[in-house]
C-alpha cells in the first residue's frame, strides 16, 4: 500500500501538461485488490511472501482456529439434538398427540439452530485468508504470530500483466476525447514505446482543480516493464476543422 500511495502522490504532482501535450507519470497495475482479515485473530501460517504469484482462491494466511472450531462443533451438536427433536414432534403431531403451535416452536428451534451452525461454519472459513484474484503478491504487512483485527490490511494483490497511468486533465480537455482513443506512452529510462487507449474518463470534476481523472491502459506492458516505471505520454491535440470546430 505504501508505494502505491507514493505512485499516486507522483501522479498527482507530475501530471501537469508539458509542451506538446505531454504528461511524466508513473506506470500502475492494471488491476490490484487489497486483502484483508475479516475477523479478529493471530496469524500461525503465511503461505506467500512479498513477490509470489497466486491465483483466485489460494489461502495466503491462516489464522489460530481452534476456538472457531469449538463452537462449530457445538452448533453441529445443537443442531442434531434439534433435529431429532423436530422428528419425534412430526411423529407425534401425526398421531394428534401434540397441538399444531408445539409443531411451530420444534420447527422454529430447528431452523435456528442450523442458522447458528452456518454461523459458525462460515466464522471459520474466515479464518483462512484467500486469494480473491490472480496476481502478485505485494506489500506483505504481516508476520506469524501478528494479532490482527477485522478489515486489517494484509497485503496487496497486484495483476501487472496489463498497466496503465492516471492523469490529471482539465475538464475542458477532457471534453474533447474519446473512449478508447489511441495514446502512445514512452519510457523515459529507456526510450521504449509503448501503444495505449483511454479506457477512462470521469464525469466528475474536482471543485478545487477543476480537473477530471482520465485512465490510460498499455495493454501487455507489464510483461517488460514494471509498477512504478516513470513514462512520458502523448496525448493527441485536437485538430481544429473549417469553421472553428474541433476533430
């Protein structure tokens, strides 16, 4: 998260138009996804380190779940006794031996009871922390033995194949693009071209800039390049046509 806020801090003070409708700013993911725990707990296993390639639905931390387990265990119990229970109620509801409101209360005590089992069931499924898409593992904050808390930060998920930048237009600029429009981008470190499109224009205008964000994708770049690599970007200039208008 830390480099990723410092990308998006460079963003913010680069991407100012230079001659020729030129931007200088820093290649991000794609697409990343922030994992976090969903319940409190002390992490006793880390299947990643900083780096690593996952996929959807890989476990990346496990956390102490022996008390989850108790508790699931006596919902399974509660839930059978009740069950049982609801059986011998129906048999003796057939038989006109018990009124239809005892019925009703063994019904409801059962359908509670398999309630708190899934509760209980799903409380542990949290306590394995999984992937929720493919990519590569980054800002890795935690370490076995760490207690966390619901909705901590644990790590980023970062699908570099594909990357992009974000700039800062005014919103009179904005107007005169499309989606997707043709950009080229260039690496500054390198001279590397790279071929991109808008695949972004916001409808919101920033009160205190007057400025929109606008996403550009290089689709492939990753492959070669990686996040944070700082490149030029040449956006096109609008061609004005007879009459004053612009193309």
């Amino acid at each position: 998260m830390r480099w990723i806020l410092l990308l998006s801090a460079l963003s913010l003070s680069m991407a100012w138009p230079q001659e020729d409708q030129e931007w200088v700013v820093a290649l991000e993911p794609a697409r990343s996804a922030s994992v976090c725990a969903l319940i409190a707990g002390q992490v006793v296993r880390l299947a990643v380190q900083e780096g690593a390639r996952v996929t959807a639905g890989d476990t990346l931390v496990w956390l102490a779940d022996e008390e989850l387990r108790l508790t699931e265990a006596e919902a399974q119990l509660t839930c059978e006794r009740a069950q049982r229970f609801l059986d011998r109620v129906l048999q003796l509801h057939h038989r006109a031996l018990l009124s239809a409101q005892e019925l009703e209360e063994a019904q409801y005590q059962a359908q509670a009871a398999r309630l708190r089992l899934q509760r209980a069931q799903l409380e542990l499924s949290r306590a394995w922390i999984t992937a929720p898409l493919s990519g590569q593992v980054a800002d890795l904050q935690v370490q076995v033995g760490n207690l966390i808390s619901p909705r901590q930060p644990l790590c980023q998920l970062l699908v570099t194949e594909d990357l992009k930048v974000a700039l800062f237009l005014p919103a009179d600029q904005v107007a005169t693009l499309q989606v997707p429009q043709r950009v080229t981008g260039q690496v500054i470190a390198t001279g590397q071209r790279l071929e991109g499109r808008l695949v972004r224009l916001s409808p919101v205008v920033d009160p205190q800039s007057g400025r929109c964000r606008t996403e550009i994708l290089f689709p492939g770049a990753g492959r070669k390049l990686k996040p944070g690599t700082v490149v030029r970007v040449h956006l096109p200039t609008p061609q004005p046509l007879p009459g004053g208008k612009e193309r």
